[in-house]
C-alpha cells in the first residue's frame, strides 16, 4: 500500500511530457492563421508565386515556427521577437554578404511590421491591390516585434532580396534548404536537448523524492499569491492551474538569495530560464503576453538553472540534486510571505 501510495502522488506530481509539434487539425488552424496575416502583394504580385511560397512554407511550417519559438523566447514577452534577435538569427545563418547586410534586415524588419490586410486571394478577384490594402492597428502585434507570421514573411522578403533573378518560389526554397535546415539542429540544441533529457529517468529518479515538497513548500505558495491561496480541493487541480509570473520568479529567486549580487545564476541565465520551458498554446490564437510558468515548466526550469547555480558540479544530475536539497529545506523556502496552505502548514 505505501508503494501504491507513494507511486500516485509521483504521477500527481509529475506532470512533464516534452512539448509536441502540431499536426493534423490543430497544424492545419495555424498554418491557415499564419498564411492569412503574411502580406505578399507589394512584391508578389502574380496569385501563382504565392501559391508557390505557401506550398513550400506548408512543407516547412513546423521547422520554422520551431526556430521562431526557440528564439522569441530568449526575452519578455515571449511571444515576440524583437529585431537584436531577428538579427543575431540571421548572422547565424550566414544569410549575410557584403551586398546583403544588417541594413536590409534592417529595412525587412520595419516593412512586416507595418500592419496590413489585403485580405485573401479568393477576396482580392478583381480588387486594385493600392485601394484594397488597409493599415491596422492591433493591440496583440506591436509595431516593433515579429509575431510568428511576420517572422514567416520577412523569410520570403529576404529570399526575394537575395536571390531575386530565379523565381519567387526557388529562391525562398533555396534559403531554406541551404541556410535554415543545415542549421536547424544547432539552432535548437539547447532548447531541445534539456527537454529530451528531463524525459529520462534518471532526471525522473533526481526529482522524484524532492517532488512533493518542492510544489507544497516553493511552487504552490508563491503561484497562489494572486489567488489570495484558494487553490481546489482536489492537489492535481492545483498542479493544473496554479502559475507564477516572472514577477513572482524573480522574488522568489531574490528572496532565497540564488538571484542578484554574488550569485552565480546571471540574469540572461535566470530570464531565459523562465521563458524557454513555456509553451505557446496551440488554439489558433496569439500566446498573451501574460503567459506564466506552471508547474511542468517550473521543474523544467530548475534543470536548466542548475549547473548555471552549481557549475563546479560534474554533472547536471549532481547539481540539479544539489538545488532540490537547497530547495526543500529551510534556506529554499519563501520565508519573507507568511502562506497558509490547504494541507495545514505554515510557511
């Protein structure tokens, strides 16, 4: 009975699966999205070129959008990538020559984020693309950020500029094929190794005796704050619905003292902890800016600031038990809030 016992609270707890790529419908919904918001008509003209470039981003979307989201997540908020990192992306995939430079990315990056809609190709037949553009203002797209579409469509932009003289669907083809996709492995590999790696069961075995304790006495109480603690009644309830923002994160960080002067957890470190683990929700509609760390994420990103707290460990395992210890015990809990939890104790 007490294996039982101790084998459901560890399902409780562990809530991490790695994050899937659409496919099927919900693939379908946000490709459609996308293609909807890219605006082409200013430099492809011709319906069948922009037949073209949606047929090859079709076969490509996910890479992409896989790229996108492992790089707007590098700052707050994470839905959006600012131009220092569209830019810093570019210079990785050695998109750059002389003829080519940062003043053309430049450029790119200013005209997809003039907002637009000239609606779909079925409702242009017969409209005179200079009237039937119109400038939109909306309050989910800042004016100086890529969303995941004008990501998409400064990638066509920049294969028109480099290689303009061999059609509109072979040069976005070529730019995929001989710059993004050779790279893609290297441009994920700190976003997709951690995950892959918390899916083992060793991280499993490090995490499991810490499981407990770390939701009841660090997770929960600070995730509940804004709740004004009423979590349900029900434990996995909690596990489902309790969040902490970046706000939260960063206190509690400050408040057990692994954040700030003499730390060796940096805040680049700290920050892009944070924000790589949270996952965009993929229904369709834009991640808010507001989106907060769950529990699943707050496991994943105590593996990822754990050899940055503890570099002098051999291994990741070693200092990520280290953390946990460091974590359930006294010096680990939020001790400046006094919380009173659903299960009767103080903290």
């Amino acid at each position: 009975p007490t294996e039982k016992k101790k084998k459901k609270e560890e399902e409780i707890f562990w809530e991490y699966e790695i994050p899937r790529v659409p496919t099927g419908d919900e693939f379908e919904s946000l490709f459609a999205r996308d293609w909807r918001e890219i605006q082409l008509n200013d430099v492809v003209p011709q319906a069948s070129d922009r037949k073209d470039v949606k047929t090859i981003l079709y076969q490509y979307w996910n890479d992409l959008q896989q790229i996108f989201r492992a790089y707007s997540c590098l700052k707050i908020p994470i839905s959006f990538m600012d131009q220092s990192t569209f830019s810093l992306l570019i210079a990785k995939l050695k998109i750059y020559t002389k003829k080519f430079t940062v003043s053309n990315v430049s450029q790119i990056f200013v005209r997809v984020n003039v907002d637009e809609d000239y609606g779909s190709d079925e409702e242009l037949d017969g409209v005179d693309l200079k009237r039937g553009m119109q400038i939109s203002s909306d309050p989910d797209n800042p004016s100086n950020q890529f969303i995941r579409s004008e990501f998409l469509e400064a990638l066509v932009r920049i294969s028109l500029v480099k290689w303009r003289k061999i059609g509109v669907g072979e040069g976005f083809k070529r730019l995929i094929e001989e710059h993004i996709l050779p790279k893609q492995k290297s441009l994920l590999e700190g976003f997709i190794r951690l995950r892959r790696e918390m899916d083992t069961l060793e991280v499993k075995r490090a995490f499991n005796p810490f499981l407990r304790s770390l939701f009841t006495k660090c997770f929960l109480p600070i995730a509940m704050l804004d709740e004004g603690m009423k979590p349900e009644e029900d434990r996995k309830d909690d596990v489902a619905t309790a969040s902490m923002s970046i706000d939260e994160y960063t206190s509690w960080l400050k408040d057990i003292e692994l954040f700030g002067k003499g730390s060796e957890l940096k805040r680049r470190e700290a920050y892009k902890a944070y924000c790589m683990p949270i996952e965009p929700q993929f229904n369709g509609e834009l991640m808010s800016e507001d989106s907060e760390m769950q529990w699943p994420e707050f496991l994943e990103m105590l593996y990822r600031i754990a050899p940055c707290i503890y570099p002098k460990e051999k291994t990741v395992i070693e200092a990520l038990t280290k953390l946990l210890k460091f974590l359930v015990g006294k010096k680990g809990v939020m001790v400046k809030k006094k919380v009173t939890l659903k299960f009767g104790n103080t903290l």
